[in-house]
C-alpha cells in the first residue's frame, strides 16, 4: 500500500518523541485473533463488566508498548461497562515477530507503522461485523492516539483512512506537527467529540520539547464537544501509571467523558462541563 511508503522522512524526527515501555505480565480477560491482509492480529480484551455494554474502545499503545501495560486505566474502562479491543502490534515485545523488527531503523518504523494502520483497520472491521449495535471510541497513548487520529477523518500524508464511523476519541499524549506526517490541516476535519489528556512535565526528545505541543488536536479540529486535561506535574505516562497520586484521577476524568459522549448520560455531560480539580486544568471549545 502506497502509505506504508510515504513519509519516510519524517520517522526518525516521530520515534524521538516516544519512549519505549517495559512490558509486564498479561492481565486481560481473554484474546481474540483478528484476520488481516497480512494474516493476523493477535487483540487483547477486557470485557465489560455486566450485561450492558455502553460501547467499545478500540485503544492504541504508546510505541514499543503492549496492552497490558495499560492493564489498571483498561481495567477501569471494562468495570464501567465498556469493552476494551487492544491490538498487540509489531512493535510490542509481545508480538511473535518483534525480535526481527529494528525499531530504530527507518525501515523498521516503516514496518511497525504499516503493520499498525492494517492492524487497526482490520481491528475497526471487525468490530464493525461482531459489535456493530455500540458505539465505538478509538482512543490510545502517544503513538498509539496518532493511529487513532488516522483513523478518525484526520487529514494525513497518506490520505484519511476509510472504515465504519466513530462515535469519539480519547487521546492520551496526542502527537503535535510531525514533518510529513502531522501538518497544520490534519486536526482540521475532525468533527466527533474528543478529548485530550497530557500534563505539564509530558515532554521529550527534539519532536515535544514542550507539553504545549501535544495540544494541537484540540486547537485545530472542529470546535465542539472538545476537551483538553492538563494535569500539572503529569508525565507523559500518565495512562499507564499504577502506583500514583493522578491515577484515579486520570481513570475518573476518562470514564466521565466516556459516558457523556458514548454511554449519553445527561449527568456525565453536566458534569464534564463544570467538573474543577485540584491541579487539574479543563478547557472546553
């Protein structure tokens, strides 16, 4: 596919902004294996707690990750009642063919990003064909909110990605302007509610020198039922930490919006709109 092939430039100037995670034991409820144009795609899932399933949350890990470092914020996400589709992708040390894939490499991050998009577009069909009655979230950290953008209408080098409508996103650590991959219009289309979390210590390498950066999604896309969360003192772990005082915090805030937007709780939404925290700023367009 011609986007697997573009953009080659600027891989080296995106794998600077984001680290690699450690990957602790499987935590999920159970997996399926999800066909693909390449094969398969192993997907970890957390199922929602009881009968009623207020939607599905297709979520993206943060690059050199794998889902079950997210095990406590997806956890928190199936105890409300959504279930939760995480792809073990190429770059995840979980994944069978990780040991032969130099990340580092340019063409290394080719075949991670590659193997994503596929990965996520299968995942989105699926979910389509087996959960086509609940609304469904694409939500993810750092990279893993990248892909999700891709997926949600946004404008990119290798065009907006086809596949089933999605109902909102949820963005952790959201990518700023990328050479050739993140431009000044590629926020601009995106019309369904969204909100982004990051925090004031959320920075690193030359691409986010600053966490101002990482705001760029909220500014530029379509104005309405958007949300931006800085936690003052957040890193850039913030929706993998376990032991922490922003956990419950970064869990609550989350799942409010969920159910405002996805469940339609006419009380979540109130309270999204005038929620205040210590530490915590919210600002709304």
């Amino acid at each position: 596919m011609t986007w697997r092939r573009r953009g080659a430039a600027a891989m080296g100037a995106l794998l600077l902004a984001i680290g690699t995670l450690a990957t602790p034991a499987q935590a999920q409820d159970r997996f399926v294996m999800v066909p693909t144009e390449q094969g398969e795609t192993r997907v970890e899932v957390w199922d929602a707690l009881g009968d009623d399933v207020r939607g599905v949350i297709l979520f993206g890990s943060g690059w050199g990750g794998s889902p079950s470092n997210y095990d406590l914020l997806l956890s928190s996400f199936a105890g409300a009642g959504y279930s939760v589709f995480a792809p073990v992708t190429l770059d995840s040390a979980q994944h069978p063919g990780n040991d032969g894939v130099d990340a580092n490499s340019m063409a290394g991050a080719q075949a991670i990003i590659g193997d994503r998009m596929v990965a996520t577009m299968a995942l989105r069909n699926w979910l389509e064909e087996n959960h086509g009655s609940k609304p469904v979230v694409l939500a993810g950290h750092s990279f893993g909110s990248y892909v999700a953008f891709t997926q949600a209408e946004g404008k990119w080098a290798f065009g907006p990605l086809p596949g089933p409508d999605v109902d909102a996103i949820l963005a952790f650590s959201s990518p700023g302007q990328v050479p050739q991959l993140v431009s000044e219009t590629s926020y601009t289309t995106i019309d369904v509610p969204m909100m982004v979390v990051t925090g004031t210590e959320d920075v690193g390498g030359a691409t986010f020198p600053n966490w101002e950066l990482h705001r760029m999604a909220f500014d530029r896309s379509q104005p309405g039922d958007k949300y931006l969360v800085v936690f003052e003192g957040g890193p850039h772990s913030l929706p993998r930490l376990e032991e922490d005082e922003w956990v419950w915090r970064v869990q609550s805030i989350s799942l409010t919006f969920l159910d405002a937007y996805v469940a339609n709780i006419a009380d979540a939404r109130t309270l999204l709109e005038t929620l205040k925290e210590p530490r915590v700023r919210i600002e709304r367009r």
